[in-house]
C-alpha cells in the first residue's frame, strides 16, 4: 500500500516549545487563533489567485509568508513545502514563461498546501485544546 506524507502534521518539539511560551501568557493561544484565521487563511485563497494569473512576485512572497506561519505553528515540513514553492516561483519570476504543465503543477500545488495547511490549523487548535483542557502533559502535544 503506497503512503503518503501528511503535510498537515505537527512537529510536537515545536508544539512543546510554543507551550513553553503560552505557560506564561495564555492569552496568546487565543491570539495565535486570532491571527491565523483572519491574516493567514486568506492569503492562501490570494496565493492561489496570484498563481492564477501568473503574479509570480507576488504569489513568491505569500509563499515566503505562509512558510513562516506554519512553521511556527509547528508545522515544519508544510513550511518547507511553502519554501520550495517560493523557490519555484522565484524561478518562474526569471523566466516569466512557464508551460501549462507547470501551471497546472503549481495550481495543484497551492491547492494541495490550502488544504494541508487548514488541516495543519486544525490539528494546532486541537493539540493545544487538549492541552488546555486538563492534559498539560507533553503527551496532548504529541510524541
């Protein structure tokens, strides 16, 4: 049976890292909350449009933006996934004329990070849910 890697899973040294910080503030998990769904859900949505129309500049940067969230969400391997994306895109910002195959790749590939990273979001939520509701064990966080 082939596998496939989950791009939406947590690095749970990561998560045990940033509930190091939110022992002291635990208003930031709200915060973190706050902030990933109203500035970090949409710029998948504009990732995806700038790819679209080929705004390569652009769609780089959100690139760039959204490896970093995730990855302080604690999703390293989606946030290297972002990173090779911008490094596509910076390529394709040299030549400008990319076929329609590696359009389409990149469109699946944005399609398939939007999803990842929505479920990255919702494992995040959960962990830290757990977490909060009682098991402040290293072990709601991951293994």
């Amino acid at each position: 049976m082939k596998t496939t890697h989950s791009y939406s899973q947590l690095n749970h040294l990561k998560l045990k890292e940033i509930s190091e910080i939110l022992s002291d503030h635990p208003f930031l998990f709200q915060e973190l909350v706050y902030i990933f769904n109203s500035q970090t859900l949409p710029k998948l949505e504009e990732l995806k449009g700038h790819i679209t129309r080929s705004e390569w500049s652009k769609a780089s940067f959100l690139s760039h933006t959204l490896a970093s969230s995730c990855s302080n969400l604690g999703a390293i391997d989606l946030g290297n996934e972002y990173r090779a994306l911008e490094f596509s895109l910076k390529t394709l910002q040299k030549s400008n004329t990319p076929s329609v195959n590696e359009l389409k790749g990149l469109e699946d590939s944005a399609q398939r990070l939007t999803d990842s990273t929505k479920m990255a979001f919702k494992n995040f939520v959960a962990a830290f849910e757990k977490y909060y509701s009682g098991n402040s064990s290293s072990d709601a966080l991951g293994k």
